[in-house]
C-alpha cells in the first residue's frame, strides 16, 4: 500500500495582484503561517508557484494544521491534501487510495496545471482521473452540486490532491499594511472592527478606557477576554488600560450635559492618538456605525474627527447592528461582549446628549477645561498588558530553502496577559 505524505496546500488570491509589493507580502504570510502552527509539531513551509504548501510528513494532527491555517488572515482557500508525483499513474494511485472504501453519490475532479507544458491538458485531466474513479466507485458526476470534490494540483516535479478543499478568511495578512490603534469599548462592535482592520493587513493595539474607582473592573476583565481571542488572528497584541473615570469627573464639573459624549469621545481620541505615536500606530480605529446611538451621527463624528491629527478608520461605518452581531458570532467575541460590565461609557451619561455639534461648539465648552492636562493624565496612567498566541511556539515549523523566509527565531511566550503589568 502506498505511503500517504501529507501536505496543507495554502492558496491566495489578494496578494496575487500586488505585482512589486508580492514578495514581501507573501513573505509576511509564510511568517504568520509558521507563527499560527508553531505549537502544533515539525513542519516545512515552502513556497511554490501560486502557493505556499506544509509538508506534514510524520506530522502527528494535519487536520489542527488545515483548521488553524484556515484563520490566517490572507489565506483564501486551504487543503489538507497528499503529494506524489506528478505522473498521471502516480495521481491515478493516489485519488484510487483516497477513494477507497467512501461512498459518495456524486463528485467532480478540479484539476489545476501550475505549468502549460504539462503533456495533458486540465480538461484531459478531468476526464482521465474522472473515468478512474467510475471504474472504482459506484458514483456519478455532478459538475455543479458534488458531495465530493476532487481537486488536484499539478506543479513540474509534484502534484497534490486533496477532499477537503475550504475557504480561509481572504485579505492580506497581519503586519503587511502597517500598525492601527484601535479604541476598544468591550461593546459588540469595536472587537468585530479591530477584526476587520486584521483582514486588511494591520496589526491591531488595543487601547481600553475604563471608570475604575467610580465603577467595578468588570470592563477591563472583558477587554483582556477579547483581546485573549482576537490575538488568534495576529499572534501578539498589546492592549492598553486607560484609568478615564477622574478625567470624565472633571467633564461633568465644567461642561454642560448635552455636550459631555462629544467631548469625551474628542478625549478619548486624543489619549489613544498619544498611545499610537508611541506604539508606531499611523490611524486609529473605532467600531462606530453611523446613526447607531447619539455621538455617531454625521454632525457628532465630523466634531469628534476634529480633535485627531492622524486617520481615524471606522471598518463599520456603513454596517447595519445585525450584520455587526453576525459578524461577532462567528469571530467567536459576541459571548463576551453581551456580558453585563461597567464602562466608561454608562458613566457620567447625559439623558438627552447633543447629535449635532459642530467643531466649534466642541471646542468652545473645551476651552473650560484643561485639555492638555488631561491627555497626559490619560497616557501616563495607562498600564500594558501583552498577550502571545499560541502558548508554547517551539518544535514549529522549518524554512525550506530559499524565498521566502517562512519562519521566525524561535522565543519564549505564554498566551494571556503578561505579569506583572507594566506601565507605558
């Protein structure tokens, strides 16, 4: 019986249009991919035309591979498939071997030539491995609708073949277009746009403010929870506590209630643009849907906007409540973020706050207050915290010969925060 050498097959699709940039884009996704398995067992990434494959020879859990390669930002599409040459008898044997003993009522064979001067066409190959798998399975084809899909890939010196062909999260992968600073409120919202800024290729600090003593710690608890599961998708994450309940004291004393939501938001901006100069974060990121509640309304954001001097992106801007709940039931956050807590954001709240000031409406109830003073009370009592995924990254994966580098030196982490926390 022949030996089965399995291989993740990883494939691309938006780093594949880069043209100059491709190189190191795809550089940073084979360091992300080594980094996803490095506390699953040896392995060697290696870049081929079109994809990047993982020998799993010996490997003891090729289907953990294929499922935490499928959350690797960057990543279209992911196979748990076997390697053999790349003769037809040689892929003929295999898909016999992987079709032994199934029952399936329909299937089709997707067969890929990474070279043109292969001896048979891709339509030849359909037809070929197809009529061997008739010969060996009661079964039928289905073009459209298959319970089983055959997909096999040719390169010059191997081919692949997998069953089990499955979609990853697509975009560009974390860390290729530079660092964000996102606010982080614990709400449903703001972990699903940190997610988003992910898929685009940012690697994500987490800035929180919370109301600790004026209100229980129960918001930083759920910060640390969310960010523990969104560091999955980048690996290594820093997030930021903000102690915001003494400078929101001061608000209440000098502005009146209507303008309190606007000009803590203008605050809050400035103290995580602060963080973001010193973390190398070029834009801040919010969860902010416009109409959603008062301070994200047109007028409201164009005041809030006022008080920033970098980008403030806002992934959500343009997308409904429920879309944003769907989009954190799968991301695995929503649990988290309807647990009852106590933020900053239920302290010192207006019944009736203003949704259309203006940028100098801001600024004039600002002028009674000590801006800059405030600022540096927010970022100087700001305290780190580190979180690493995965836990325990040695016996990970080898860098094959040659471009690109797909690994890292190794070094010690531990998953969740850091102890004991350190101050900015």
């Amino acid at each position: 019986m022949m030996r089965l050498r399995p291989v993740v097959v990883v494939h691309y699709h938006e780093i594949s249009l880069k043209r100059g940039n491709r190189p190191r884009f795809l550089r940073q996704l084979a360091r992300n991919l080594a980094r996803a398995i490095a506390d699953l067992g040896p392995s060697t990434l290696r870049q081929r035309p079109g994809r990047i494959v993982i020998d799993l020879d010996g490997h003891p859990r090729p289907e953990a591979v294929r499922d935490r390669i499928q959350r690797v930002c960057g990543v279209a599409s992911v196979s748990l498939g076997y390697r053999t040459s790349s003769t037809l008898e040689a892929m003929q044997n295999l898909v016999g071997r992987l079709v032994e003993g199934r029952a399936f009522g329909s299937f089709r064979i997707t067969a890929r030539r990474a070279f043109k001067t292969y001896p048979l066409t891709s339509v030849e190959l359909n037809r070929a491995l197809g009529a061997f798998v008739l010969q060996r399975v009661a079964t039928r084809v289905d073009l459209e609708h298959p319970e089983v899909e055959i997909v096999v890939e040719v390169l010059p010196d191997e081919a692949f073949v997998s069953l089990d062909r499955r979609p990853g999260p697509g975009g560009l992968p974390v860390g290729g277009s530079g660092t964000v600073a996102a606010l982080l409120s614990g709400g449903i919202d703001s972990p699903v746009a940190a997610w988003r800024m992910m898929k685009r290729g940012c690697r994500v600090v987490f800035v929180h403010f919370h109301s600790v003593p004026y209100l229980p710690d129960t918001s930083q608890a759920k910060a640390r929870a969310l960010v523990e599961r969104l560091t999955e998708w980048q690996y290594a994450s820093r997030l930021y506590l903000v102690p915001f309940g003494e400078i929101q004291r001061e608000v209440v004393l000098s502005v009146p209630p209507p303008a309190r939501v606007v000009v803590y938001r203008r605050l809050m901006v400035r103290i995580a643009e602060a963080i973001a100069h010193q973390t190398g974060a070029l834009a801040l990121t919010t969860g902010e849907s416009l109409g959603q509640v008062a301070s994200q309304t047109l007028e409201n954001i164009a005041a809030i906007d006022a008080a920033a001097t970098v980008p403030v992106l806002r992934p959500l801007i343009g997308t409904d409540k429920i879309e944003i709940t769907d989009e954190a039931r799968r991301l695995g956050t929503f649990e988290t973020s309807i647990e009852p807590d106590a933020d900053c954001c239920t302290l010192f709240v207006p019944a009736h706050p203003a949704t259309r000031m203006t940028p100098a409406e801001a600024e004039a109830v600002e002028s009674r207050l000590e801006i800059d003073r405030l600022v540096e009370t927010g970022v100087t009592g700001a305290v780190l915290e580190t979180f690493e995924f995965p836990a325990d990254r040695h016996g990970g994966p080898e860098m094959a010969p040659g471009p690109p580098t797909c690994s890292e030196p190794p070094r010690q982490s531990r998953s969740g925060p850091r102890s004991p926390a350190s101050p900015i």
